[in-house]
C-alpha cells in the first residue's frame, strides 16, 4: 500500500491573515458593484471571494441587502469585516463614483458586442468595476448604459445563465489571475 503524498494543511499552516493584516495588504485594484442582488446568501458569496482575492471593496445597490445580516453572514463567513463595502440607493451613483475615481465600468452580461470574458484586456486598465445584476432580470438597462464596456462568460449548456454568485466568482478569478501574473 502506497502513502498519500497529499494532506490537508492545518488551519494554522494556511498562514490566514487577520482583519487589520488584511486590510493594510495591497488590494487589487477591482471592484464589486452589486445592481439589486435579492439573495443574501449571494451577497455572502460575493464578500467571501472578495475577501479571498483580495478586492479592493464592493458596492452595494437597492435591493441588496447590507452588512451586518445573519443571512449575508452564513455565506460571507466574517468577510463582511474584511472587504471594504459601500451602499447606493441607486446602482447610477455608484457608477458615477468609480467613474470619478478613474474606473473603467464593465457590466458582466449578455448583451449585443459584448466582449467574452477570455478575451477582455485585463492589462489595459489600471482599476476596474465589474456590476453583477440581479439574478431574474440581470444588469439594469441604464446601468449596462453608464458601462465602458459589457462581458460575457461563454457558456456551450441549454440554459446560457449562471447563479450571479458563480459567475462572479469567474470573473473575479480571471481579473485576480491577470492581476497577479502582472504584479509578481
């Protein structure tokens, strides 16, 4: 019988970061625009792979639910402490806050020229926000209007849509990846 060269590292061996290491870290420079996100538990979601990526912060907007919420609370796993987050009663003013601070606004949709997200020139932006819509209707027509740019993860099933949750997680590892492999 052959030994498993594999084992499962010890919460101590993972070398987590505490809140206030996390927060002097270098953050990469992406954000998280949540554009009415009815469930709390995709909330959680987002701020767990936030917080695991290292993201700069996430904004929420009208419908979605804010920090603190045991609901958001049983996905985010304390990451709502970690990731810097902000709330608009209006997706539009959040958009024009990045706007103003330089950000380059992509909508994460599927829409007519949009870019796949293999594809999209991580590289030629310096800071990016991403907006995720709501999980029936999607990104807001006003607010794919107000967006540099519109991304589309390819998708071959019957069904041409992912839990909001999942696809953020794509893209936020896509734009990590790219982000990191650049900053090493």
């Amino acid at each position: 019988m052959s030994e498993n060269k594999h084992q499962k590292l010890s919460m101590e061996a993972l070398n987590r970061l505490n809140t206030d290491e996390f927060k002097r870290i270098k953050k990469a420079p992406f954000v998280i625009v949540l554009d009415h996100i009815r469930s709390m538990n995709n909330v959680g979601s987002f701020f767990r792979t936030a917080d695991a990526f290292a993201l700069e912060a996430i904004f929420l907007c009208g419908i979605t639910a804010t920090p603190p919420n045991k609901e958001i609370h049983k996905t985010a796993l304390g990451s709502t402490e970690s990731v810097d987050w902000k709330y608009f009663k209006e997706t539009t003013e959040a958009l024009q806050e990045l706007k103003n601070q330089g950000f380059y606004l992509c909508a994460i949709e599927q829409v007519t020229q949009s870019v796949s997200l293999q594809d999209f020139d991580f590289h030629k932006h310096e800071k990016i926000a991403f907006v995720f819509g709501n999980e029936v209707f999607g990104v807001q027509e006003e607010v794919i209007a107000m967006c540099d740019e519109c991304i589309e993860i390819p998708q071959l099933g019957t069904k041409h849509s992912l839990n909001v949750s999942i696809s953020g997680g794509i893209v936020m590892w896509q734009a990590f990846s790219k982000w990191n492999e650049k900053n090493r």
